[in-house]
C-alpha cells in the first residue's frame, strides 16, 4: 500500500509539473494616451514590464495598502523629514511653532527680501486672526458708506 501511495504521488507530481510548463498569453488593450501613465505605474512597483508585474502579483510581492498601512507610512514619513513637529499639537497652535527666521528665509528664497519681509510682518500681524480657534474678523470687516 505504501508504494502505490508513493506512485500516485510522484503521479501528481509529475502532472503539475506539466501544468506549470503549459502557458498562457493574455492581451490587454491600452489606450496610447495611458501608455506614460502605465509606465509609470510600472516603475512605482519596479517593474519593466507586464510580466514582471504579473510575476510579482503570483508571487504575492505586490499587495495593495490599506488605509491604515496608508495612514503608518505617512506618519512614518513625516516623523524622518521633520514635518510632524510643525503638525502636532492643537489643531489652531501651528503657526506658533513656525520658526520665523527660517520662515524669513525660505521667503527671501522665492521673493525679493523687501518683499519676503512684507509677507513675514503680514503673517506676524494677521496670523492670529486667521488661525485662531474663533477668529477675529472684526478688524478685516470693511465697513461701506451709505449711499443716498
């Protein structure tokens, strides 16, 4: 009995070995817009080509992401480039933990430095108006003649 057990394995052995040596074509038709954005859909799962991809999702290498692995990598992300202190905190405390010499900084990169410093005092003046809890828009509220 052992043996004819052991023969009716290597028999199924032998037959999904032949399974596997048959093949498959399958086609997909792309529009020739879409061509750059597959391409790059390719690259961000590094592959070079539909085999491959088809080759990492048999294999099980390419998985999709919840939105809580979503929500991890984020945080992730923001904790390595520094971005998370500037977010944490109450949600109308940010601008107070702006670095106002760096923020100066990054201003004159972009704009002429009498500029950057108009831009700098207007976020100094008007910064707790906007970002504030309640906002006091009194200050802002443009008051009209009567017309008679």
């Amino acid at each position: 009995m052992e043996s004819r057990s052991r023969d009716q394995h290597i028999i199924t052995q032998r037959n999904s070995k032949a399974e596997n040596t048959e093949w498959k074509t399958i086609g997909v038709k792309v529009r020739v817009g879409e061509l750059p954005l597959l391409n790059r859909q390719l690259e961000r799962f590094n592959c070079n080509t539909l085999g491959d991809l088809v080759k990492g999702l048999i294999a099980g290498k390419i998985t999709q992401v919840t939105e809580d692995q979503q929500i991890e990598i984020m945080k992730t992300n923001l904790q390595t480039s520094g971005q998370l202190t500037g977010l944490s905190g109450k949600p109308y405390d940010f601008y107070k933990q702006i670095d106002v010499a760096d923020f100066l900084k990054y201003l004159i990169g972009r704009y002429s430095e009498h500029t950057a410093k108009c831009y700098l005092n207007y976020f100094d003046k008007y910064s707790t108006i906007f970002f504030s809890a309640n906002p006091h828009v009194e200050p802002l509220r443009i008051f009209r003649r009567s017309i008679r």
